[in-house]
C-alpha cells in the first residue's frame, strides 16, 4: 500500500430502528444483510463496502438499532438488504413492546458523516429507498422526514406528530395514521419513516421511580424546544423494566471542516 494515494472519504451512516429485539437470530440475520452486497470494485478492495458498528437491542421495548457505515455509493444498498430481510421476519401483528412503533422496519435516518457528504446528498438517497421498498415490498408504507420531505424539509418529531406515531402500539387501527408513498399503512408492516437528517446520539436516562408524568415533566423541561431546554436535545418519556426511562436523541454539533478531514483520514 505504500505510495497508494487515497481519495478524501465520503462515509454515511443509518441508524436502522427496527421492532424487534427478543429473537436475536431475526435481529442478527438483518444487520448481516447490510454486508451482503455482491458488487464491489477490485480497485477499491482496500475499502470496505459497509459495516454494521454497532447492535442495540432492549428486550423490554423489542426494539434494536443497527448502525450501518458504508462510503455513500454502498450506503442505500446495504440499508435496502437490511430493511428487505426486517419486512419479511418482522410481523407488526406479533409485535408486542414498550416502546411506540409505526412499522417492522421503523426509522431510517440517512446521516452525513464526513464534509464531502452533503444532507441533501443524503435526502436523495432516502427518496431513493423509500421509494424502492414500496416498489419491492408489496403492501410497504412510508414517510419521510428531513432533507427527503421536500420541499418542507421537516423535521423527525413533527413527521411523527403529523402521521400519528407516538401512538403505536400494538393492536392498534392503521387506519389513523398518516403516510407520504405507498398503499394506506397495514398491520403487517406499518409504516416506515425515512429520511435524511445530521447525525444524532442516542442517550436515555434511567429515573428510578414508576412515575410516567414526572417522567413526561423531565422530558419536557431538557429537550430544546422548551424554553431553558437542552441545545440538541429531543426527549421522551417511557415506562421501562420497572422505573422510568428518559429517551433522548442528541444531534451532532457543528465541527469545521478541517477538523472532521483531521478525524476521518488521520
């Protein structure tokens, strides 16, 4: 490899939200299909075509998030493998978990990691799943969220207010909730938010007591649309294996340019 000269990297990732977390061969079995991908350039051998980072699953909610790197031409395949094998083990009609869902394949945020990647970059690739899944999946609903809403662009949580999801729940009436693409939203598969938006971290907060509303009081007072809240910060409460659990995306700060080429190619 000596001499070899590297083109500057352009790496996105998905943080896959799928509604399953018990069956762990199910779980397995979809972050495996984000690594089947069948054409990959001999000269790029050096690379790799995408990795699964991370798995988390919590068994009380039965949800797992999946975190998927790849350089951006690999990204929508590998997330498209994933969410192909997710529709077809995952059976919202036998889902059961604390947490709200909307889909067996749930959220699909698309997230620039490195400078040469633009959101909007990023929103196209979200259009283009959302709008292969329903073409591939009969039967699949989306919607979509961020750089892939256009030309509102909204926002995750107001995507979710609008399509009803914090009220998924098991056994519920598809019949109330909102869709972008695709038939009306079914209970086998629901209805899969996709989008592009900067890169979040996920961090929850364990309160020990069994106090939802004093639960629902924290989320509010630090998530930053409220006033004195948390820059970044979108919160929720849960009920979670006995106490209170305060759920909480963060979103990426800004950080120059010449620092993330200093972090992704050093």
């Amino acid at each position: 490899m000596s001499g070899k000269q590297l083109s500057p990297l352009r790496l996105v990732a998905c943080l896959l939200n799928i509604s399953e977390a018990r069956n762990k061969n199910i779980v397995e079995s979809v972050a495996h299909a984000a690594l089947n991908l069948v054409v990959f350039p001999a000269q790029d051998a050096i690379r790799c075509p995408a990795t699964v980072l991370n798995i988390f699953s919590d068994y009380d909610y039965n949800r797992s998030v999946i975190s998927i790197m790849a350089p951006v031409e690999f990204i929508e395949d590998s997330v498209f493998n994933a969410c192909s094998v997710a529709y077809e083990k995952i059976d919202l009609n036998n889902h059961q978990g604390g947490h709200p869902r909307l889909g067996s394949v749930d959220l699909v945020p698309i997230h620039p990691l490195t400078p040469l990647v633009s959101l909007e970059e990023c929103g196209d690739i979200a259009s283009r799943l959302g709008n292969r899944i329903i073409k591939s999946i009969t039967g699949s609903s989306v919607f979509l969220f961020g750089a892939a809403d256009r030309p509102l662009k909204r926002g995750l949580v107001e995507r979710r207010k609008a399509v009803n999801w914090y009220s998924g729940r098991y056994g519920m009436d598809y019949e109330s909730i909102g869709w972008d693409i695709g038939p009306s939203p079914s209970s086998r598969y629901g209805c899969t938010g996709i989008g592009a938006i900067p890169y979040v971290t996920n961090c929850n907060i364990t309160v020990d007591c069994q106090d939802i509303e004093l639960g629902r009081k924290i989320a509010k007072a630090i998530r930053a649309s409220s006033p004195g809240g948390l820059a970044g910060v979108q919160s929720m409460a849960f009920a979670h294996e006995g106490t209170i659990e305060i759920a909480c995306n963060v979103e990426a700060f800004q950080v120059s340019y010449k620092k993330q080429c200093s972090i992704f190619n050093d």
